[in-house]
C-alpha cells in the first residue's frame, strides 16, 4: 500500500536525544526504508517531489530535518560526526533496524557518519553532491561556492539555480522547473533555516573538510555497496570528490550526468530514480 | 525478428577499401545498429555474449574485424586515424546510413575516430576501458599492461584473467565465468590475431597516447550523446582516463563499476546491457 506523497505527507515528530525531530514518511511500507539527509540550508522541502515519489512507487521514503535545523529541535552541533549520531538517534526511535541512507552535500557527510558508526544499520549508501573528509577544495570551500551564497538574489529561490544546476541553458531551464516543483507544496511547508543554524552548518563543514594526512583512509571502513553519483561540473563540491570516493570505497559505484551541477539529480529525476533504484534493487552483493 | 546470435551468426564480408572485411551480424533489426569495436589482440570472438546477445534482444549488433585484424584482409594501419577511416568504409560499405558506435580500449579510440571523420554516421558513442589521445600513461603503457602482456600463461586464455579482472576473487570468478562463454562459440571461430597485426597495433596505440599539448581540445568536436565505462582498477588504461574523456567531453556519462578492471563490461554484464541500453534508448538529447 502507497500511503500519502511528498505532497501531503503530513510531518510528524519523534523524540530522540533530548530532540524534537520533524520528519514525514511516505511511500511503499513494507521493505527497507530510503532515508534522504538534506544539503546546507535546506528542509524536507527541498527535496525534490519528482525524486521522492518517483522513489515511493517502490518503497518508504523517510524525510527528516537534523536537529536544529527548520522543524526539529536543539542545536545543530559543530561535528558532522554529532550530526551522524542525531540522525542514527532519529533512525532508532522509528523503531527501524535497517535503512538505506541517501545524502546530498552535508547530508552525503552525514550519511557516511551514520554508515561509520552504525554499520548494521545501514544496508546501502548513495552519496550525491558530496565527498570524503578532507577532500579537494573542502577545506576553505570552493571559490565559486563563496561567490554563489554571498550574492543577493532577486528572489531567494534563484539561489538553487546556481548552486544546483550549470550555467547552460539546458541546465538552467531544467533548474526552473525545480523551482516550481519544490514549491509545488502548499501546506504544512518547513520553516526555512535560521541564519544561526546555517552558521553552525558552516563550521561542521569546515571541520569536515579541514586537511589531515591519510584522511581517506576512513573509507576503507564503509563495507556497504555505494552509489556515488554528481554533476560534470560540480562547483560547491568539485566532481573530482565524487571520483576520490568511488576510487577509495571499497564496493563502490560511479555515475556522473553531463551538463550537470551539484543537484544532478533534480536535473535528471527520472534517470537518477531508475538508477538508484537499479541499485538499491540488486542481488549482487557488489554495488551494482 | 531476431536472427541468429552470437553463437550462430555466419562470418561474412564485405569489400570496402581495398579491404575484405569479416563481419557478423545479428539481433533486431529495423532500428540504428551497435557497431562493436575491438580490443588489442581481440577478434569478433573475444566479444562476450552475455553483452552482444544482451544487446541483440533490443536491436541490431554487429561486430566486425578491422583491416589486418584476423578475419579482415589488408594490413593493420599505424595510426587510429587510419583505424577509423577503415572502420568507416566497413559501415558504409554496408549500407549504413547511421550507428551507435561501441569501443573497448583501442576500440575506444577507434571509435572516437569514427565520430570525429564522419559525424554524421555516428548517433550515441559508448566508450568502455579506454581514453583520450595523449591520456596518463598512455604514451609509454602502464607498468602493470607490460608486465601483464609480457608474462606467459599455462593456458594462452588465461592472459584476460589480468587483462579484464582484478586480483579479488570475486572478480577473478567472474573472469572464469567469462573465458567460459568467450569459448562457447564452436564452429566458425576467428583465427586469432597473428604477431605482427598485434606489433602494428602497438604502434598505432603509441601514436594515438603520444603526449601532445592541448591534446584533449579534440574531445569538444565530439558532440554525440557518449557513455563512458570502466571499471574502478583498469592498469592497462588508468581508470582517471575515462573521468578526464567524461570531463573534456561536452555530453558525456560516466559509470564506473567496484572492484572491476579493464573489461568491466566482462564482469558486470546484465548491467552494462541495461545502462547502455537505457542510454541508447533515452530520448533525451543529452546523454542520458
């Protein structure tokens, strides 16, 4: 049974350590649960409708909000490591004892942490948009990502045309249509991030990104079959991350799309859900 | 329809060139064939038929010996450039007014040369375990491609065993599997590649990995659709060769599979049939 979408999921809540956790669940019941970790800045909305239902068709899609981010409780910690510990603490208090974690950007952080510290938890991993701890340009952000979230925008939302879709005009008329269906929502909408929130975002990045010898060496830990997928062209987190992941996981698969940016798969919902769902589908103990 | 397979397809020729050229030809037809290109030392048997007969259930696949190369007539030229312009003759003399050209490794390059001489021949390119002109480590050969090539072997079969797979038993199974279904093909078999077509090759994949400056501007002349393939650890094209030909291409895919090698399609073949298939089949005018 198919029960509400992205559309009228209502957002619950669960408490979990000493937090107050927003999250809505819909889909297919029954199998392993996809739990989705949102990028900087972002809510439950943010996700992509096209994405989520497209992935409900065929399972549970759980969406949630980490702590002291839009609807949950608390503080965002200054760690992704604690961010990792939050989400498992969410995860558990579902009563869930096996999920399948998707993370995008900061959430692909936060997905590895939960992987890292709870293995039996996670089945498989699809890590978007994202890289390892001390990866290429992580440490100080990219020059273009500064320039992208200092600017000004003439509405708020233009933001997510840059920060997720290419210059091309493909990409960008791709991008609009994002924009629409990430508004398509009408009631029950997330707050948006406080500035505060997003600040104590920023310092878990940098922790995450800072520089430190065999830093990938972490990798090697994460057994689970994992999909990376990106952009060509990649400019919060550069795409060669998305390569030092596949090439330093050990049961690992890449995809990169064409013309594409850091929300590569808003740019190609249909492509990425079929892929993702190739994999999560497979038999083969090997990522495929 | 569906004539013949892999296994019973008869060997035919064709002249074009000055050359007679060998070729088999099976599957569905009506729709844009897949025209498969070759590896070094590789005949129209080397192919798997776990991937043709994959493919030939969809649409038509058609392999072919170059010039030199087993059954075709002529010499092996020492330039890919002059691969290409035979690979062309080959199709036209066919009839054929459009393909999808598929390569593995020097028929990777052989493929890229198709495209760029005649572009209007070639509707979407997939490029497996192989590079750009002027790719790392492609002008000397990897250390581990020489020492692979230059070992002698109980059974002369074994030799793919290094080639497509990777040390890991899982794979190395998979190799067994597949030198298993390269041999099914009784009657009819290729005569294998003689000494100096092989040392011809040599020289043409010299030429073609040769360092040159700006050696990758020629990849934005390519604007087919393209999907690039390979495995995580090829050492006989370095695997960074197929994330620099995604990167320099303009509309390029790339999948790369885990513990996988030089012949992923070998090792992974129901799914390279269904993400090659999905990228031929999209209607999506970039690559997807």
């Amino acid at each position: 049974m198919i029960t509400h979408s992205h559309q009228n999921a209502p957002t619950q809540y669960v408490q979990a350590n000493g937090i107050r956790f927003g999250y809505r669940r819909f889909g297919k019941a029954g199998g392993v649960p996809l739990v989705f970790n949102m990028h900087f800045m972002g809510t439950m909305d943010h996700w992509d409708p096209a994405v989520t239902d497209g992935f409900a068709k065929e399972r549970e899609v759980i969406l949630f909000d980490n702590a002291g981010v839009s609807n949950s409780s608390g503080d965002v910690p200054g760690s992704v490591r604690e961010m990792g510990a939050n989400a498992i603490a969410f995860i558990k208090a579902l009563g869930l004892k096996q999920v399948d974690a998707l993370g995008l950007s900061i959430g692909g952080f936060v997905a590895q942490e939960i992987t890292l510290q709870a293995p039996d938890l996670v089945r498989r991993l699809v890590l978007v948009g994202t890289g390892p701890r001390s990866g290429e340009s992580m440490d100080t952000g990219t020059s273009e990502g500064k320039q992208i979230f200092g600017a000004t925008y003439e509405h708020p939302d233009n933001l997510w045309l840059r920060v997720h879709f290419t210059p091309s005009e493909v990409s960008q008329a791709a991008g609009r249509k994002f924009l629409q269906r990430f508004r398509l929502r009408a009631k029950d909408r997330d707050p948006e991030v406080t500035e505060k929130a997003a600040l104590e975002q920023r310092t878990a990045i940098a922790e995450w990104g800072a520089k430190h010898e065999h830093a990938w060496d972490y990798l090697k830990e994460i057994k689970q079959p994992t999909l990376v997928v990106n952009g060509s062209d990649d400019v919060i987190i550069y795409t060669i991350n998305s390569y030092i992941l596949q090439q330093n996981l050990p049961n690992a698969q890449l995809i990169i799309y064409p013309d594409s940016a850091h929300g590569s798969l808003y740019q190609y919902p249909e492509l990425f859900v079929d892929h993702v769902s190739t994999f999560l589908s497979s038999a083969d103990p090997w990522a495929p």
